[in-house]
C-alpha cells in the first residue's frame, strides 16, 4: 500500500519515518431541522377544503393532522432497530373520516366520553343533548368537535414543531350552552414527544371535556390485535358502570379485579374474565381514577410492546383515564391499506374527566363559567426497549 507524501507515493512502511498520513475527512449527514408541512387533504360536502399537516421531528418520527376533526392521521414512531412504523388506526382518504363513528385519531368535544339520558342540570336549567349512544350523549353528539372544520397555524422551533387548532363551538350546538373560544395545540418535540394542550373560554356557564381518541397499535397498524402488549396503570380506583355504560357513582378498588394494572401485565391476561364489567363492555370500556398528589402532569399508563420495543408512556393533568380495546371492531371496518380492523386490534388511553361528570356532584367538575380559562395537558411518550 502506498501514500502521497510531498508529491510522492512511498510505501506504508516509510510514514513513521516522517510522512504522516492524511486525515480522512468523514462526511456528515446533514442535520434534520424539524420541520411542518402542508398539503391538500380533499373537500367536504360543502366545497371546504381540508389541509394535512405533517409534522417530522430532527429525529425522524412524524404525525399527519387534518384540519377536519383536528384528526391525528398519521403517527409514525422507531422501533428498537430504528426502522420507523404506522402505530395509529385510521382511514387512507378524507371519505373515511368524514363517515366515520369511532372517533379515529379525533379532537373530542364538547364533552368526551358519555352523559346519562343526554341531559344535564346546570344553575336550575336542564339541557338535551343527542342521544347518539343509547339512551346517551357520547363524545359531544352526533357533530361533535371530530366532525367540525378547525383553524389550522402551523410553526416551528428550535426542538419542536406542532399546529395550533381554534374554532369557536356556538351557544347551543349540539344542546350545550355558551359561546365556547376553543383552542388546541399539538406538539411534537425532537425527543419524541407528542403533546396536546387544550384551553377554552366561555361567555355562559357550561361543560368541558376534551380529550384525544387515537387507537394505537405499537406492534404496527394492521398487524393483528394488542393482547400481548404490556400495560400497567398507575390507578388504585375505578368507576363501574350501569348497563348502558353510564358510572354508577361508585369509585370501586381495582385490587383483586381485572382492572388492576398497578403492576404490569398484558392486555390479554384477563380480557376474556367472567367479571360482569369486562362482560357488559366486551372487554376493557373503564375509566380509572389517577393516583395523584396535587396538580400537574402525573404517569398515567405505560405500553410496551415486546416484539418491536416500542414503549409509549402517557402523562397527563386530568384526574381520569378511559382505557378501551376496541371491542366494537368485527372485521367489517375497513381502515388504511386495506386492512380490516378486529376486535382487540388497538387501544385507547383516552386522558379526561369521569364520565357523566356533569349529572355526578362527588366527581370532579366540569363546570367552566365566563372569566375561567379550561386547561389541560397531555403528553405521549415513545421510545425503546
């Protein structure tokens, strides 16, 4: 082997005799700056035109969200080879979002998860909302915030990129009160990070209850059902519910029941018990009462998925958390690539007050008058094992 030194090739031996070798430059890939990205999504009835907007971090995770629903199409994570992969249930098109009733990926409102008899009593004054669950009002009635058209602006920073969604919900839409300023922020950050924060304002006493509804799959969207992911809920207490779903007012003890995920434990170890709520829902449809200690953002839940070590962590500042494994799936909904979604495919961790709040005096409020700010937080996180 030979080098040049001074305009002559010398053999190897002779650089210890005063040539030195050259310095190998190593080029560098170039650094990801994260960055938004907006493109046309489709139209509605109506002619609207719908955006997605695609948020990629420095470390190459991505989300897609569309302006219609203030959906979250698209969530991209690595798994412990590196290799990125779909980890959220939905639709390939507009269309599919626009028929949808699961609440794929969507922006929840004005009130997440059921009220009893789609009625509610506030200040002496009773509201009626839709019955689209029943004898019940779920997750803000039939055009609820998933089936509205939400202002999108984009921005990005040094270690973070997101989208900010508002729209104002009228006095009276879908049966609730007030004129109600929403705004919504999503963010992702170059640790993979996605966070939600809500806010809203009201000019007459009413209910909030907002919350994101992804179905996740860490195994891969399509790849069959989550019963063998790891899950551990860091909750002492759940709400047992009524035949229709609605709490009975009970904040009942997990331990000794299906329910205690306290300790890690698959999410098919006790699916299929005898336990008469695991049989009413078809499976997991509870709300768990968060151990915290004051306010801020506690642990929520923790997902592992051990074939691919893909770990997602939830935190979040509300007080409960709806855990649901998509029992209502049979192999008849058809979601992207083709794929058909059965039961047990995915799971939701949706972060949120109790249930039924409103008609509940001993749960937390969700009470919010004019002159009051609604706020609130939650933050998925991914990684590896």
């Amino acid at each position: 082997m030979r080098f040049a030194c001074g305009g002559w090739l010398i053999p190897l031996i002779l650089l210890a005799a005063g040539c030195e070798r050259p310095a190998v430059q190593v080029a560098q890939p170039p650094a990801i700056k994260p960055t938004v990205t907006r493109a046309a999504y489709g139209a509605l009835a109506d002619g609207a035109a719908v955006d997605s907007y695609t948020l990629t971090n420095a470390a190459g995770m991505s989300v897609k969200v569309i302006s219609y629903g203030g959906i979250v199409t698209s969530v991209r994570v690595p798994d412990r080879n590196g290799q990125l992969g779909e980890v959220a249930l939905g639709y390939d098109s507009l269309e599919g979002y626009v028929k949808d009733t699961s609440h794929f990926g969507a922006l929840v409102g004005r009130y997440a998860n059921r009220i009893g008899g789609a009625r509610f009593e506030l200040d002496g004054k009773v509201y009626a909302l839709a019955k689209n669950d029943g004898p019940n009002s779920l997750h803000g009635g039939v055009q609820g915030f998933d089936k509205q058209l939400w202002r999108v602006e984009p921005f990005e920073r040094a270690t973070e990129v997101g989208v900010i969604l508002s729209r104002t919900s009228a006095d009276g839409e879908e049966g609730f009160p007030g004129n109600l300023a929403v705004q919504v922020t999503y963010t992702l950050t170059d640790d993979n990070q996605l966070a939600f924060d809500y806010s809203a304002t009201t000019d007459k006493s009413t209910v909030v209850n907002l919350t994101h509804h992804g179905y996740f799959n860490l195994a891969g969207e399509g790849s069959g059902n989550v019963l063998q992911h790891e899950l551990t809920i860091h909750a002492d207490r759940y709400t047992p519910v009524d035949q229709t779903l609605i709490p009975t007012g009970e904040l009942a003890s997990v331990a000794g029941t299906p329910f205690d995920f306290r300790t890690r434990s698959t999410i098919g170890a006790r699916i299929h018990s005898n336990h008469p709520q695991i049989q009413l829902a078809r499976g997991y449809d509870q709300n768990f009462v968060l151990n915290r200690d004051g306010e801020g953002l506690v642990l929520a839940a923790r997902v592992k998925d051990a074939k691919t070590g893909r770990v997602m962590e939830v935190r979040t500042t509300e007080p409960g958390l709806q855990f649901y494994t998509a029992n209502h799936f049979d192999g008849t909904l058809i979601g992207k690539a083709g794929h058909a979604y059965a039961q047990h495919d995915a799971f939701c961790l949706e972060t949120q007050h109790f249930p039924d709040s409103p008609n509940q005096p001993a749960f937390p409020s969700t009470r919010l008058d004019p002159g009051q700010t609604y706020r609130s937080r939650t933050v998925y996180s991914f990684s590896v094992e």
